[in-house]
C-alpha cells in the first residue's frame, strides 16, 4: 500500500471532547502519524477522543496496532476513547481480530445524538 492516508480536523469540542477524523488508508506509512497526533491531542487532557474512522479506506497490521496505541494512549491520560464511522470493511478486520470489543464499539448512534 502506498500510505495515502491522514488526519484532519483536529478540534477541541465543548465539554473537553477532541474529534480526528482519519481518512484513507491507515498502514505501515500512516499508523505512526496517527500516535504522534493522538499523543498530541492528549496534552490537552481532554474527556473524550472521537476518532472518526468512516473515510478509512484500508486498515492493515500496523493500522489495528495504531488503533490500539490511540485507544490505550486516551484510557492512560484518563480520557473515554470513541471509534466512530467505523465501515463495514473494517468493522470485519476488527470483528474477525476480536479488536472490536477492545477498542469498545459500540452500536451506530441514531441521528442528532451527541458522540
């Protein structure tokens, strides 16, 4: 895979909630990116960390272990982790490597509630 990927829209929201939204291909290339970016969101001691993954078009090793790091790097700093979008495809990867119940997934919230 190439490492065409990224984060964006990195944003502190009201009640200490910090969204990233990760588009592409979350690989070998992108995976340690996403770590530096969660370990910087974390400085701002936020409550909660939305990693917005619906853009994600690709997800291999490094990416679950990326996924992982974020995940276990915001229960560290005392902040609740949220994985969010989370597509079909990847939902199986996550599915099939029993990382769905550690990463906490929860079912698809219904329109116009809050994260």
């Amino acid at each position: 895979m190439s490492g065409g990927g990224g984060i964006t829209s990195l944003a502190l929201r009201e009640g200490g909630t910090v969204v990233l939204g990760v588009f592409g291909e979350l690989d070998l290339f992108t995976g340690p990116r996403l770590v530096d970016v969660v370990t910087d969101c974390l400085s701002a001691r936020p409550v909660r960390l939305v990693m917005d993954v619906s853009a994600v078009s690709f997800c291999d090793a490094s990416g679950l272990t990326a996924l992982l790091a974020a995940r276990d790097s915001a229960v560290q700093a005392g902040a609740e982790f949220v994985l969010a979008g989370v597509q079909p495809a990847l939902l199986h990867i996550l599915t099939i490597t029993n990382l769905d119940a550690r990463l906490g997934l929860r079912p698809r919230p219904s329109p116009g509630t809050r994260c």
